[in-house]
C-alpha cells in the first residue's frame, strides 16, 4: 500500500507541467501579454471544465477515494460565472461556446466518473491544486496586463472560503496521502493526471490564435513608434 501520493503526482508530473507552462498562451499571460477575448474564451472553457468536474465530484462524494478530497469549498462554477458575466453581459450562457478540445476534456471527466470514479483524484489534483498554488500570481499579472482596475473579472481566483490556501494546500496533500492505494491504482491516478495535463494543454493551443494576433500587433505598434518619428523628421 501506498501513503505518498502527493510526492508520487507532483513528480510524476513534472514534465507534463513544464510542458504545459511553454504552451505558447501560457509563456505569454506568464509574460503579461494577455489578449482580452482570448482570456474570457478561457475563462468560458474553465466554467465548462470545473461545471463537469464539480458535478461529477458531488456525485461520487462518498467514494472512499474521493471523499477525502472532497472540498466543496475549492469550487470554481460560481466563480467563473461572476466572471462571464463580467466579460460577456448577463446573457452570458447564450453567448459561450465550448470548444472542441474543452468538450473532449469534459467527456473524459464524464467517462472516468461514470467508470473509474477514483481517478476523479487526478482531475481535481492537477486543477484545484494549481489554482491554490499560482493563482494569486495569475489573479495579478490578469490584473496587470488587462487593466482590470475595479477588480472585476477575477474571481475565478478568489477563494473566499479557504481563510489560509498555503495551509489549505498542505491539508489537501495530507488529504491524499492518506488515500490507501495499491501501487497499481496509485500508477492509474499519476497517470490520469497526465492525461488530465495534456488536455489543458490542447486547451491552452486552441488560445494560440489570438495570442498570436495581440502579439503581431504589439509588434507592429512599437514598429510604428519607431518609423513614425523617423518620417516625421525626413
């Protein structure tokens, strides 16, 4: 039996991580280069993400694999609904699109809920515990790069009921490693946890357009801020 599920995720996803973290979107909201549509289309992806994911969660509370981690307090729906509507206007649910890797990503939350329940630990590992970890960093640079001055548009990283999210954190780990796991099914999670990894990546690449398009721009205006006083003096 194992007790050290926490170590086993975060090194067993190592390389999935980094390879998330040099997705062209990320590398450039890491930046703060932030393309204002590109981020409320990711923000409309994560409310179809976390919807799937919470629902299921709740459905399988009392899965012994599952009840464990079951904190209802790491939510996200509600959120990411105040942010939708910040960004798109109240008739926001009418306006959202789920995209095409976005919708692959919930029915594999769906599949595996309806299957294999207990690997719902990886799903929630690789989101909740991102969110605690970075979002405090990412709330600011969002803040930053898109001038979000009244505070609004952020509350996807607010987390209003957990008073201490490094304590919370190291609580949700000792969460884990208290889940009494064989090897095998311990191998199962690390490995959906990749899974789970790469397909916030392909979420991330479906971004790349529009990142693309806000960087050509930037270019080109700094470009013009250097040839236009060149002209002017010619």
């Amino acid at each position: 039996m194992t007790n050290n599920l926490a170590t086993q995720l975060r090194e067993g996803t190592s390389k999935s991580h980094s390879m998330a973290e040099n997705v062209s979107f990320v590398k450039s909201f890491l930046g703060g280069v932030i393309d204002k549509d590109s981020y409320r289309k990711l923000v409309s992806n994560l409310y179809f993400v976390y919807s799937a994911m919470e629902e299921e969660m709740e459905r399988n509370k009392e899965n012994p694999y599952l009840k464990p981690i079951y904190f209802p307090e790491l939510n996200r729906r509600q959120n990411l609904e105040s942010d939708l509507s910040y960004y798109y206007g109240s008739d926001w649910k009418s306006l959202i699109q789920i995209s095409e890797a976005t919708q692959a990503y919930v029915q594999r939350i769906q599949i595996i809920s309806r299957e294999r329940p207990e690997l719902l630990v990886a799903h929630a590992y690789t989101r909740y515990l991102g969110d605690l970890s970075g979002g405090q960093i990412l709330k600011k640079i969002a803040q930053r790069a898109m001038n979000l001055t009244d505070g609004k548009g952020l509350a996807f990283y607010e987390f209003d009921q957990v008073s201490d999210e490094q304590e919370f954190k190291q609580n949700y780990k000792k969460a884990l490693d208290s889940l009494v796991l064989d090897s095998t099914l311990a191998d199962n999670i690390v490995a959906e946890a990749n899974v789970s990894f790469t397909m916030n990546m392909k979420m991330f690449q479906e971004l790349e357009t529009s990142v693309s398009r806000i960087i050509i721009k930037l270019i080109t205006n700094w470009l013009s801020s250097i040839v236009q006083p060149i002209l002017g003096n010619s």
